[in-house]
C-alpha cells in the first residue's frame, strides 16, 4: 500500500477511479465510504475512509488483509492495535499540517 494520495493534481498518470464501500452504522444507516489515505505500521497496512456524502464526517480506520491476490477491509478490534495506530495516524496528521 501506498501512502500516496491520489487526486486531479497529483500528477502520477495513475486512474483515479473511486472505490466505494458501503457501511453501515450501528443505526443500521448506510454509508458510502471511499479511501482517502492509507499507510503501513509494524507491518501491516491501514486505510482511512471518509464519508462520500458527508466529507466533514469523522473518519475511519480499518486493516487492510491480504488473502492471495484479494485485499480486505477489517475492523481493528484489539484495544492496543487501535491505539497504536490512531497514534500513528495522529502523527501523520500533525506532521502534514506543519508541512
């Protein structure tokens, strides 16, 4: 995976077709989801997702596995992974806001 993100000025000749996920919500309300960032951390790989209708909603984080050729996104349910890797995030944040 990539840290790269992808948009009209990035200028790497890569597609930039949106994949989107729908999730839906412990209110049972569906969400289309689309990758805006991902990054890797003690050897596995992350991807945040925003809202496509609401881009000022919260974001998420889900793992993202590898079964073959196929990738998947995972919830992250161990309290020390999601800890870990909100901070990692943070960080990222932070340094890009100084950039």
């Amino acid at each position: 995976m990539s840290e790269h993100q992808h948009d009209e000025n990035c200028g790497c000749g890569d597609e930039h077709e949106e994949d989107v996920f729908i999730l839906t919500d412990e209110d049972g309300n569906e969400h289309e989801m689309v990758i805006v960032y991902t990054f890797e951390t003690q050897n596995k790989a992350y991807a945040v997702l925003l809202d496509r209708n609401d881009p000022e909603a919260d974001s998420i984080i889900f793992r993202i596995d590898e079964e073959g050729d196929e990738s998947f996104l995972v919830n992250i349910e161990d309290d020390a992974e999601w800890e870990h890797v909100t901070n990692v995030y943070e960080q990222i944040v932070a340094t890009e806001a100084e950039a």
